[in-house]
C-alpha cells in the first residue's frame, strides 16, 4: 500500500524542499545574527534612540530563539561534518547574546559609578546639561550636584500643562538650593518658527526671518518686542536660557539634499550681517529683559557648511573677509547683551583642522576668549551643540565631552538621547582624573558658571531697548 502511495504522489520534491527550507532558515538565522552583532556593537546608539525600552530585550530574545532553532538542527544532524554549520552557528548565537549581556552591563556599570556622586562626578557634571524622559529621573541628579541645567523640549513634557511643569522645575532648584547648589540652567530651543520645541504649552511666534521681511523702519522695536513677549513666557514656565537666537548668516541656495536636519536656509535671520546683528542684538535686549539668558549659534557660522553635522563631520574653510562677515553677528551680539554662545561640530581647517569649534581649544583659548587685539577678549559662557549629533559621537561621547571641557567650553549639552549622558560623564570624570582634562581650565570654567549665577543674584536691571541703543 505505502509502495503504491509512494508511486502515486511522489515525495522526493517534498523532501528536497524541505531540505532548502532547513537552508533559508539557516541563512536568515546567519543574517538576522549578524545585524544583531552589528546593533550590539553599538547597543545603545543615539539612532536607535526610539527602540531603547526594547533593545536589549530583544536582542537577547532573538539571540536565544536563534539558539533554539540551532539546536534543533544540531541534534538532527546524524554525521559529525553535518554539524559543523550549525555548531558554528550556535557559537554566534552564544556570542551575540554574550555581546549584548556585556554591552549593557558596562552602561548599568557606568551609571551606577555615575549615581554614587564621587567629587570627581561632581566636579565635572556641573558642566553638563542634560535631556531627560521625566523629572522623577533627573531630580536626583540634580540635587547632588551631577549635572548643571536640563534640557526642555516636547519629548520630556509630554502630558505637562504650565502650571505643572512650573512646580517640577520650582522643585528642581528648591532640591538645588536645600543642597547649597547653585541653580540650574534650565534651556529650551525656541527660535520661533518651525524650531519652537515649547509649543503649544507656550505661543508659537514668527521666525525673526519675518519680522525682517516687513521692513526695516521699526524693526529693532519688532524683534525687542518678540523677545521680551517670548522671554515672558518662558520665565512664567522658570526657563532661565534660551538657546536662540540663530546668527548663522542665511546661504544664497538651499543646502544639499542630505542636510536633514540643520536647514539653515530656514532658520537663519537673513544674509546681511548688519541686519542679523541688529535683529538678534535686540530680540537677545528682550530675552535678557525678562530674565533669559539668549544664546547666540552656531559658531563659526553653519551658512556655508553643506554636511549636515547632525549625522556626519563638516568642515569650513574661512579667509579673512569671510570670517569677519560671518562673525560679525557673533562678536556684536554678545557684546552687547552679554549673551552665550553655542559651537557647532564644524572644523575650521584654517585654525583647528584636527577638532571641531566645540571641541577646539585652539579655537577657544586662542581666539574667542584671547585677549588683545588677536582675540575677541569673550569671557562668557560656551556651550557645545548637542554631543549626541554624529559629528562628535562618532568618535566617542565620552571622549566629545572630554576635549570640550580641556579646550575651556563651560557647558556641554547632551540632550537627544539623555541614556548618553551617563556614558559621557564617566569617561570625562576619569579622563579628568587621569590628567586628561585641563585642571586650571576646569576651575576657570567653574568659575564663570559661578560668577554668571552671582550676577544674576544682585537683580540687576535687565538689559533695556534704550540701553541697547546707546550701546
């Protein structure tokens, strides 16, 4: 009966099939592995970001699923030279589930050595400003001193009203003055515009690009106006910094097709840098006359860079004319209000054509805060463009965080992918130890922090339009 079965419906097709099932499994169990081995190389990336709850759990779930199935296939195997393919198999299974166990316990580790605030934790996370997923998270590290402001945007105030994230933020500095701390800087990115990342719980204003295009008679009484209407809201809400305004000069075309992310040609004021310095001296008067610290960017000028440094290293080349029209805005703007300024992940070739501006010290101590007629005399606060952008952390976080406080920056900011922040902390406090940042330029740095909060303290009169004038 079997025998007639067999020559009625035959099975050789069905079996050979089934042998080059068993081969697509393999091969997608070799596959699956080695994207999995490249994602636990670098478990925990800033692009992997919005995967992070699930990352490890499933690396670790496909790892032992792998592993399984490799079994099964092992035992089946009759002859030993059958089970070379699978056992190989099974020790990548092995491996890539050995490489994600060890991936996240050296992050638990560093967190951990971060938590327990040793002086050397302390002394260099009064730098850092940091992102965050809610507050419950970050007020313990801000009542020991591990980090020197925080980071506001839509994705860590989700489900907030004004009211609430008032109290959050009173709790934070109230935890910071009980433990004799000085305040924090509490940022947020508000240019008006697209790049409003407080609306809606604060109004959504024009870009400042607008205000231009209606003129230039009245236009400095337009641009104090909407920083003092924009600083209003915010002090409401206890920011105390705003990461605007943009003084990048606008580019005559619209950058490459790759640049995702920075689009100048968007944000910027205009390409006159009369014009901008006029706008942003007056809108940063208005910001100040409501308590918020402006903050001029992104130096040396993204106008004519075409990388986009959010996802890979750019570089500038700048002669003489060049440089004095681009950082015009820079200079005059922040002598006039006395605003910060943030460095960008762009390399000037000509002065530093090893590290980026926010990385440089030949750019830091040899121009901007140099003294005499070579140097721009600015002493006060630097902050670095977000340690989380590929330009930099290509490179290591740690090692980012490492070089901008041995070149003299005051703040670093690590605000997209808040985990990274852990990891740049303890590699800068060891790097710290071991001789790898500048002490001298470390206490000079925390100096200024500390002498910009003493200032603020004596209350004294806001930077004012008329003042503006004259000056």
């Amino acid at each position: 009966m079997n025998a007639y079965l067999s020559r009625l419906f035959p099975l050789s097709p069905l079996f050979r099939m089934t042998g080059l099932v068993k081969k697509i499994q393999a091969l997608l169990i070799w596959g699956a592995l080695l994207v999995a081995g490249g994602v636990a190389c670098y478990l925990k990336h800033p692009l992997l970001y919005g995967w992070r709850r699930a990352e490890t759990p499933m690396l670790l779930g496909l790892a032992v699923v792998a592993a399984w199935l490799t079994w099964r296939a092992l035992r089946a195997r009759p002859t030993w030279t059958g089970r070379i393919e699978p056992g190989l198999r099974l020790m990548a299974c092995l491996m890539v589930g050995g490489l994600v166990v060890a991936q996240e316990g050296r992050f638990r580790w560093q967190q951990y050595q971060v938590e327990q605030a040793g002086a050397a934790m302390k002394i260099i996370g009064r730098h850092f400003v940091v992102g965050f997923r809610d507050f419950a998270e970050v007020a313990p590290l801000a009542e020991r001193g591990l980090i020197g402001g925080i980071y506001l945007t839509r994705r860590n105030l989700a489900g907030q009203d004004t009211a609430s994230l008032r109290q959050h933020i009173d709790a934070l500095q109230d935890l910071r003055r009980r433990a004799g701390l000085a305040p924090l800087f509490v940022m947020a990115d508000q240019e008006g515009g697209e790049v409003a990342h407080l609306s809606p719980l604060i109004e959504r204003l024009p870009a400042l690009s607008t205000l231009v295009a209606q003129g230039r008679e009245g236009l400095e009484e337009r641009a104090y106006a909407q920083g003092a209407r924009q600083g209003r809201d915010m002090a409401a809400l206890g920011i105390n910094m705003n990461l605007a305004p943009v003084v990048d000069l606008k580019p005559a075309e619209k950058g490459h097709w790759l640049n995702l992310h920075t689009l100048i040609e968007r944000r910027a004021i205009a390409a006159d840098p009369g014009v901008v310095t006029t706008v942003a001296s007056a809108y940063g008067a208005g910001l100040q006359a409501s308590g918020i610290l402006p903050t001029v960017k992104h130096f040396p000028g993204l106008g004519r860079v075409q990388a986009d440094t959010h996802l890979a290293k750019a570089s500038l080349t700048l002669d003489a004319a060049k440089q004095s029209s681009d950082w015009q805005p820079f200079r005059e703007v922040t002598a006039r209000t006395g605003a910060a300024m943030m460095l960008a992940h762009v390399c000037l070739t000509d002065i530093d054509p090893e590290f980026p501006a926010s990385l440089s010290r030949k750019l830091v101590t040899g121009v901007l805060r140099k003294s005499g007629d070579a140097g721009w005399n600015y002493q006060g606060l630097l902050i670095t463009d977000d340690l989380n952008m590929l330009a930099v952390y290509q490179d290591g976080i740690g090692r980012a965080a490492s070089r901008a406080l041995d070149a003299g920056v005051d703040l670093v900011l690590v605000s997209y992918d808040p985990d990274q922040y852990y990891r740049a902390l303890h590699e800068a406090a060891t790097s710290w130890r071991n001789g790898g940042i500048d002490s001298l330029r470390e206490i000079e740095s925390a100096m200024r922090l500390q002498a910009y909060w003493q200032e603020r303290g004596r209350k004294e009169a806001p930077v004012s339009y008329a003042k503006l004038r004259r000056n």
